[in-house]
C-alpha cells in the first residue's frame, strides 16, 4: 500500500512551487512571489542591499577615467541631492514677496503668527489689518483681545519666525514655507536614495517634486500645510534611516558560517534587542510637531507606527525568526510605542507653553482662564487648570472641524484631488494694459493669478503609479511600495470620512512626496530591471526621458499661475485645461 500510495501522489517531482496552495499559484500568472522564492544567498544583502553604481560601460562612453568615475560616485549621494535642492530654492525664493498682498488664508496665519512670537496667543485683528500691514510695513500696534484659533500653534511658530527674522511683510511671513519647501526636497532626494538604493531615482523623486505647482505654490504662501508636509517627510526619513540602521545590527550579530557566508539563524533572529534607536525618537518628534501644526498628523502618527512594526517583523523574518510577529511584540513594539506616542504628546503639549504661560485674569488666551470661570466644579478638578482649559479649548476646535460644511467657492471632494479637479485660486487680479506687468502691447487687460494647483502631468501620472506601487507591494511583497501606499493613504483616505465638510485641494501637498517616490519608481520600472538588455534599457530610458521633459515642460507652462505673473487673458484661458480650474 505504501508504494502504491507513493506512485499515486500527483505532487512527486514537482518544484516546490508547484506544491504550495492553489490561490497562490493562481496569484502567480499576476507576478506574485511568495516567501520561499526569495532569493538565496547572503542574508546581509538581503537585511541591507548595497547601492547601485553606474556600470563601467557609462564612464567609458563618456570618457570618464575609472578614478574619477569612482570620485564622482562617491560623491553623488550627496552632490545630487544638494544640486536638486539648489534648483528647488533658487525657484522657490525668486521674487518670493511677490504678490505684495495678503493672499488667500494668509489673512490668518501670517497676523496669528506675528501676534503668537510676541504675545504667545492668537489675537482678533482690526478688519483693516491687511492693509495697514501692508501699508506701514508691519509696524502697527498688536491688539490684546484674544482671537479663538482652530489649529494648534507649530506651524504658525514656524511662520512667526521668518517675521522675526525679515519683518511682518509678504517676504517675511513666506520665507520660512519657502525655507522647509526646499529642505523637502532635499529630504525627498535623500529618502528616495535610501529606499531605491540609486542615487538617481532618489534626486528624479525630489526633481519631480521641485517641478511640482502644488508644492511650488505652497512652498511660496504662509499656510501650515505645507509646514506639515515637511514635517510628515522628515518623520518618513527618520525611520527610513531607523529601519536599515537596526538591519544593519541584525546583520552583524548573525553568525557567519565556514565560507563565510551569514545565513538566517532562527534563534539570533528571535530574541535580538535593536538597543538605542535615536532616530525612532527623532521620528516621534517630527510627529508631534506635525500634530502639533493640523490634527491630521495624527492620522500620520498611527500609519507610520503601524508601519514602523511591520518592518520590524520583515527584519526579524528575514533574518530567519520563526515566530517574527511574537519577537516584535515582545522586544519592538513597547519601545516603538515609547519613542512616538508619549513623545508626539509632549511635544504637542510643549507647543502651547505661550498659551499655558498666559495670563488667567481674561488678558491671556482665548479660553485660558475656562477652568476658573466656566469650568468650575466636576470631576476632574484634581487635574491643573491649564490642562482642563486647554482640554475644554481642544474639545471646541473639534467640535467646529467636523461640522464645518459652510459653502466655499473652491471646496472639492478628495474623489477629485488626485486628476486635480478643482484648485483653489490664492489670488487674482485683472490689470490694465501696461500696469503691473501687463504688456502695453496686449490688448485687452491681464490675468495675474496665484493657482494651488499640482503639475498635471506629473499627478495624471501618479495615477499610473499608485496603481504600480499597489501592485508591487501586493504581488511582489515590496517594501518599498507598501511604504509609499501608506504615505499616500495615511495623508489622503482620512479626508473621505470627512466629504460633507468644506475641505480643500491643496490639503494633498501632505502626500504629494510618496506621489513624487512613486512616480520616481514607475519611471525606475520603465528604464528597466538590472540585466535588462541594451535595447531594453534604450528604449525604457527614452519613453522614462520623454515622460520626464514632459512633466518639466508643463510646470514651465504653468509658470505664470504659479507665481502671479500677469499674462493677456487668452494666454491664461489656454492654461484653464478643464472648466472647474476656472
């Protein structure tokens, strides 16, 4: 019966693929590869994969020496990050006080912020306040009367401290967006270097955001959201550099055998402890200073740790863990949750010291002295006042968020951020021939406008991409992509609970660098997997070049709705391409 039984079994001499579950095998005609088919080989490359350089056949090509060829790569993986940023800040701070007026919602976060760095509170503006400032420079008379604010005060610290440095004036209160717009992309070239181990891909991701309307604009306009942006990047880059720096100890503590070979060893994998990990800390700062500029850092706050976990299990399970969930649980996730949580909340509490440290006569601010007046009696007076205050403050801010459905000339549904379909105009204006950079010549009077809206070509060809990043990290288990999907939908899904509210476009600046990282990884696929041969790699480096000019181009075409540049009329109706940019 034995042999009989043995003669009948179907599965004999079949690979080992060939005998795992049936839906996997079905997955596999879409490019799935489960866990036994990743490659073999050293474990370190696979815990910590070494950069690509470009091929001798390049430098030769170019007559470059094999001595210089080696000097510029080594300096690469910085100098192409720096010349990006270069590009980046040189756009961003070109005539950066132009418009000289109060645009859009810096009538708000440009006086908070002036008020905020002098008396440590929000303060109610006279109606004419936009003018006098103007008018006299900044030097007007700060009020007393506190102002109830509906957004902490990080960013608007932020803003405050480019006044300090350069005056209460348009180019004093856009300098610091503009400062931190550049750092993103520095930012964004070093991450994507990291996480694509190629110097190019990581400066095309920071090139495309360069390149990018919506970041260009917001990096030139005093709102918070693109200071939280840049804070949501550099919590990513900080456990970015977390994750392969505990690889990277994982790695060396993993016994190497007889040829010198480290292979997975079950028992190293599933009782390491990672030691100090500074930038999990980091991060955890980052993330308290983005919730610390809009609630919706929190949002950030639980992907990124959920996020952070996850690779910690990938980590243990490829160095050969058998239980990595168990191992995770009991050595990563306390001290993951240490390093952001509690963090995040003191530095958000910190955050208001101008507003706890203010007076509680009715002079300080806007609901500083509640717990004495109001907030009397209750439960929870052992608590201090400016606690309970600040409690009763927060609990008022959500109360006007999720019932804020006033109707708003450019609100749109997040359905429509990703194809750009309704952007929100910052400023317009309608010059006569020959005043304010109209030309004498046109005609008829200009358009000058300031449009929050992102390179359409790039995000047309997001589209394309989320749907290749969702692809590789479902069917090719990339943890690449599955970082750049919750990057992307930690800043966008939350903004669908939300649909009835009046809500914006531009609040996308937040994801809009995983947009650039994703992009950056199509066109990465596109050019072509190491070993393609050269008319592979010709052909996929041609369509990656075209789409890439492509993207330039159109950010060079939208050059003037980007920055306030009066162009005749019917030069700026070719650029309205769909009729609710209008």
């Amino acid at each position: 019966m034995t042999s009989t039984a043995s003669s009948m079994d179907l599965r004999q001499g079949q690979a080992p693929h060939d005998r795992r579950p049936s839906w996997q095998q079905r997955l596999r005609r879409f490019g799935y590869v489960a866990a036994q088919d990743a490659p073999a080989g050293d474990v370190r490359d696979r815990l910590v994969p070494p950069f690509t350089e470009p091929g001798p056949r390049l430098w030769q090509a170019l007559g470059v020496s094999p001595v210089l060829a080696e000097r510029v790569t080594r300096w690469s993986g910085w100098g192409g990050p720096l010349l990006v940023t270069l590009m980046a800040g040189l756009m961003r701070f070109w005539n950066l006080g132009s418009p000289r007026a109060v645009i859009f919602d810096e009538t708000y976060y440009a006086k908070d912020a002036w008020a905020l760095v002098h008396r440590g509170f929000e303060v109610n503006w006279d109606k004419n306040a936009n003018d006098l400032v103007l008018r006299t420079h900044g030097h007007l008379a700060i009020p007393t009367d506190a102002s109830y604010v509906v957004h902490p005060p990080v960013g608007k610290y932020v803003i405050g401290l480019g006044e300090l440095m350069f005056g209460f004036d348009p180019f004093g209160w856009r300098f610091m967006t503009a400062l931190l717009g550049t750092l993103s992309v520095l930012l964004l070239c070093r991450i994507g270097r990291r996480m694509f181990r190629s110097t190019f891909l990581g400066c095309l991701a920071g090139a495309l955001m360069a390149v990018d309307g919506l970041h260009f604009v917001m990096s030139r306009t005093s709102l918070l959201d693109g200071v939280l942006m840049f804070f949501v990047v550099a919590a990513f880059g900080c456990l970015v550099i977390d994750r392969d720096r505990s690889r990277e100890r994982l790695a060396a503590a993993l016994p190497a055998d007889a040829d010198g070979r480290v292979r997975p060893h079950a028992r190293v994998a599933d009782t390491f402890r990672f030691g100090p990990r500074p930038w999990r800390w980091a991060a955890g700062l980052m993330l308290g200073l983005a919730i610390g500029t809009k609630w919706n850092g929190l949002y950030i706050l639980v992907a990124f740790c959920v996020m952070a976990v996850l690779w910690d299990v990938g980590t243990r399970r490829t160095a050969g863990a058998r239980h990595p969930y168990a191992a995770a649980l009991k050595y990563d996730t306390g001290i993951a949750f240490l390093a952001t949580v509690p963090v995040a909340i003191a530095v958000y509490l910190l955050s208001w010291l101008g507003w706890i440290l203010s007076p509680t006569n009715g002079t300080g601010g806007y609901f500083r002295n509640w717990a004495a007046t109001d907030g009397k009696g209750g439960s929870w007076t052992f608590l201090p006042d400016w606690l309970r205050s600040l409690w009763h403050y927060e609990h008022e801010v959500y109360e006007f968020h999720v019932g804020l459905t006033s109707p708003h000339t450019y609100q749109s549904n997040p359905w429509s951020w990703i194809v750009l379909g309704r952007p929100v105009s910052y400023f317009y204006e309608s010059p006569n021939p020959g005043v304010d950079g109209c030309p004498s010549d046109a005609g008829q009077k200009c358009a000058r406008e300031v449009l929050a809206i992102g390179t359409p070509l790039l995000w047309w060809a997001a589209c394309f991409a989320i749907l290749y990043v969702l692809w590789r990290w479902a069917f090719r288990r990339d943890w690449r992509a599955g970082a750049i999907a919750c990057g992307i939908a930690a800043g966008y899904l939350p903004w669908f609970m939300y649909q009835e509210r009046t809500i914006f476009l531009f609040y996308a600046v937040v994801f809009l660098p995983f947009l650039c990282l994703a992009v950056a990884m199509m066109i990465g696929a596109i050019i072509g997997p190491p070993g393609s041969s050269d008319t592979r790699r010709v052909v996929g480096a041609s369509a990656a070049g075209v789409l890439v000019l492509l993207i330039a181009w159109n950010f060079i075409y939208f050059w003037p709705l980007y920055t306030g540049t009066a162009i005749p009329i019917d030069q700026w109706r070719s650029r309205m391409w769909l009729d609710t940019w209008v």
